[in-house]
C-alpha cells in the first residue's frame, strides 16, 4: 500500500515539475511555435499546385539552376520590372493616365476600357460591365464580394447575384442566393485534380449527374439583398458530351417543364424562364457524363460581379484554364474585369522569398489574357495578417514580401494593382481590427467577419472609384464639347493634387 501511494506522489512530482519546465522553457522557444489558440487556420487549405509550384523553386535552387526567364522588359537591381513610361501611358481611348513610379505602382491606366464602359453607362444608360472575382477563403460565403457587387450595383444599376455554381462548400453560410443540392453530384475542382474528366468552368469546377438511380437536382432561391432580391433571367451552362439523351425538368408555378440537354457546342445553355423567379429546382435525368457547369443570374444591364471563391486556394490553379472553354465563356458573358484575391494561402511556408508565387502567377495571368481577351486584370494584395512575436500579435514577417512580389507580378503584366494590406492601414492592422469594438476580424487574425468584409468591399469599391472619378475628370478636359466620344490624349499630371483629391472622394 505505502509502495502504490509513493509511486503515485513520485509521479506527480515529476508531472509536476514537466509542467513547470514547460512553461519556463516556452519564453526562450522560437517566438512563432506559440500562437493563440484562437490564431489557428480553419478553413486555410492548400492546393496542390502551389506545393508543386514551392518544391519546383526547391529543387532549381538546390540545382543551382536559374530558370528561362518569363518576364519580358528591364528590371532593376532588386529584381523590380522597370515600368516603360510609353507602355504605362498608352491606351485606345485617349485617356492618358501621369506615368508611375514602381513605388506607387498601381496601373490605373490598364483599366481605362473597363472605367469607359462603366462611363457609358453612367451616361447613356444602356450596356453592362462584368467582373469575374476569383479568390479564396476571404471571400467564402460572398464575403467582400456582395458589398464589393452591392456598391457597383447601386452606383451603376443591375440586378442579379450572377454565376452561381452546381455545389459549393460555402452554400449554407451565403446570405445574397440561398443555395441547395442533392448529395450525389459528383465534382472535381481545379484545386487538387489536375486532369478533369471535362475542362473545368469559369467557376474552377466540373460537375456530373452520373447517379441512375437517385434523384440529382440542384435549387436556388432569391437571397435578401435590394439587388439580389429576384433569380433574374436565369440561365444554366453546360458543357459538350457524346451523350444525347440527357434532360432536365423543373417547375415554374403549376407547370412542369421538360427541357432537352443539347450538348453539341464546347459551351451550351438553357435559358430556364424568360421572366425573374423567386426559387428554382433543377433535376437531372439521363445526363451521365456530360458536364455541368452552373446557373447565371443577370437581368442584362448594368454591372454584375461573379464571386468565384475557393478555399485553400493560391491562384495559380488558374493557369489550367481551357483556353478554347474560356474564350467561349468570354464571348457568353463578357467579362470586363478579372479580380485576383489571393495570399492568405501562400502566408503559411516560413518563407520571406517568394519568386516562386511571382512567376507562377505570372504565368496564371498570362493564361487569363488568354482566357479572356479584352478583360482588364486586377491584383488585390494579401491583407495583413498577425502572428504572435513575444507574446504580442504583430504583422506576420511574410506580408511585406508577399504584397511586393504581388506587385511585381501586376506590373510585368500590365495589371492594377491594389495593395490592401495598406488600404486597411498597414503594420499591425490586423491586430487592431481584431481587437476593436464591435471587432472587425476573427480571432484567428488572418479573416474578416461580417463587419469587416462589409469594410473591406467598401474599401475596394471606393479606390477603384477613384480611378473612374479621375478618368471622367480626364475625359471631360480633352473633350469638353462632347462627353459622348472618345476623348483626345491628354496627361493625368495636368490635374492638380487638390482636383484629384476632391474628385476621389
């Protein structure tokens, strides 16, 4: 008896004094193996081509191996690409935005098409303007998106939440479309399959109804936002399949509709009413193998914005796009402006030299111009992110690194760039919209909450507005007579630092 109770006291001596070890020891630790418990990564996933993407940069410099470079033009002794002030200044329509510095590399210029549809619009109320948002777990649930998509709609007009896919892990936690689907589609995303069945859709995925037996069905309802109140003019998109037997049946009131699937083109569609719906069940019948790519919802004028996000996604799973697919979906829908969310991903690696993200998403860039030709391109910057440095939650030692090296992607392709991790306010601003009250950021300081989102859409919105503002104010001085045509060239440093800061408001 006295033997059991003195191995017991002996082991909780030593229990006792490992736990006080530990908590000695963690201080002189190395300072990021601690974080919060709050500051995990839920929901941060991975895609296999940025491991492939980070173990092929490994293996060169293992090697010793410099690879062909794919950046045309000069750079400088930082590896930063020289701007070409004639390059930065050209465009089609006259409007000639001042040359930059690398510095304050934004590319403002590159969206002059873009700024003059949405001029038309403003002006003669007729046209629309599309942008493709790609991004990942920030704007999961159309978080950043739907404000981002809410401003542009109520500035400009347009109604609709527009390309809505088959499935989608977010479904249950999206507000702007209430979304369900039965549990026997079967899907492959361009995150971790690199050889489809089918070439993915814009959206990055494929879908199959290839359940004989089981009902395969998909259902979409209006959601509750002043723009996204209606299903408008909704249109499923399908892609090409040797399989001629496929339908699809669904209700409208008391009426069943039976439509025939026509899988004959690389891109087909249906258009499911002539009118706006409240809610649509969509079933499958027959169509094994042929690929399903989503519902459109537009009402045709306007602006619209898809939120094509993915969680766990770097971006670069993009460049296996299907050029012939895209092209095709390009001439369906008309994308204007092509937006490029990334970071949160590729912040995880321990890693300050980040090359390797800057020429696979080069090559992802290229592949889009491709893809869609005519579409502006639009880099948004990592935002800020916290790691815990001597027991205080400060920005993470690879934003800085990341933001340059997405900065220098957008400018060797002629892309905008907006950096947000400055845009929300810099050093340590993860941290205060973390902490204040009511918080703007989860625990995890890494995502934004509802409020934040909200923020951050806002944000985005109003510096792209900046340029619209300043290409109007543009247009305006070259052709004073007539605001209707094209305006003549004229420099944006005739402008004054007053006029522009009253005209970005």
């Amino acid at each position: 008896m006295n033997t059991t109770k003195s191995y017991f006291f002996q082991s909780f001596l030593i229990i006792l004094l490992a736990t006080l070890f530990f908590i000695g020891i963690k201080e002189v630790l190395p300072k990021q193996l601690f974080s919060e418990k709050e500051a995990g990564t839920k929901n941060v996933l991975i895609d296999s081509m940025l491991i492939d993407a980070i173990n092929a940069d490994k293996n060169i410099e293992q090697q010793g191996v410099m690879g062909d470079s794919i950046t045309p033009g000069a750079t400088d002794s930082l590896g930063n690409p020289i701007l070409n002030q004639q390059v930065a200044s050209s465009s089609n329509l006259g409007v000639v935005f001042s040359g930059e510095s690398y510095e304050n590399y934004n590319g403002t210029q590159f969206l002059s098409a873009f700024y003059e549809k949405l001029f038309q619009i403003e002006t003669n109320h007729k046209g629309k303007v599309r942008i493709a948002y790609f991004g990942d777990s920030m704007t999961d649930g159309d978080f950043i998106v739907q404000d981002f998509r809410s401003e542009y709609q109520n500035k400009f007009g347009g109604e609709g939440v527009g390309f809505v896919a088959i499935t989608s892990e977010s479904a249950s936690s999206r507000s702007s479309v209430t979304h369900q689907y039965s549990k026997n589609w079967k899907m492959q995303s361009y995150l971790n399959v690199k050889n489809p069945i089918r070439p993915f859709a814009v959206n990055g995925h494929v879908f199959f109804a290839n359940d004989t037996i089981n009902k395969t069905w998909v259902k979409y309802q209006a959601g509750r936002g002043k723009n996204t109140s209606q299903l408008n003019n909704p249109t499923l998109f399908y892609g090409s399949a040797a399989n001629q037997n496929g339908f699809i049946s669904y209700q409208i009131k008391n009426d069943t509709i039976i439509k025939k699937l026509n899988p004959t083109k690389i891109l087909n569609t249906i258009q499911l009413a002539p009118n706006n719906l409240q809610a649509v069940t969509i079933a499958f019948k027959k169509a094994k193998s042929i690929p399903i790519y989503g519902v459109n919802f537009d009402n045709g004028k306007g602006v619209h914005v898809d939120n094509f996000s993915q969680r766990g996604n770097s971006g670069i799973p993009i460049s296996k796009f299907d050029v012939p697919l895209m092209n095709a979906f390009q001439q369906k829908l008309g994308y204007d402006l092509i937006v490029l969310h990334y970071g949160t991903n590729v912040l995880k690696y321990g890693t300050l030299d980040f090359s390797w993200y800057d020429k696979s998403m080069t090559r992802t860039v290229e592949r889009l111009q491709k893809s869609f030709p005519g579409a502006a391109i639009l880099i948004i910057s990592t935002a800020d992110k916290s790691s815990k440095y001597d027991a205080v939650m400060k920005t993470d030692s690879a934003v800085v690194p990341l933001t340059n090296s997405q900065k220098r992607y957008a400018a060797k392709t002629k892309s905008a760039y907006i950096d947000l991790y400055k845009l929300m306010g810099g050093d340590g601003s993860m941290a205060k919209w973390v902490e204040q009250d009511p918080p703007l950021a989860n625990k995890d300081y890494t995502h934004f909450n509802f409020r934040g989102a909200k923020k951050i859409g806002g944000m985005l919105f109003q510096e792209l507005d900046k340029g619209y503002e300043k290409h109007k104010l543009l247009r305006k001085r070259a052709n004073p007579i007539n605001q209707n045509t094209t305006a003549v060239k004229i420099k944006s440093d005739s402008i004054t630092n007053n006029q522009e800061s009253t005209n970005g408001q």
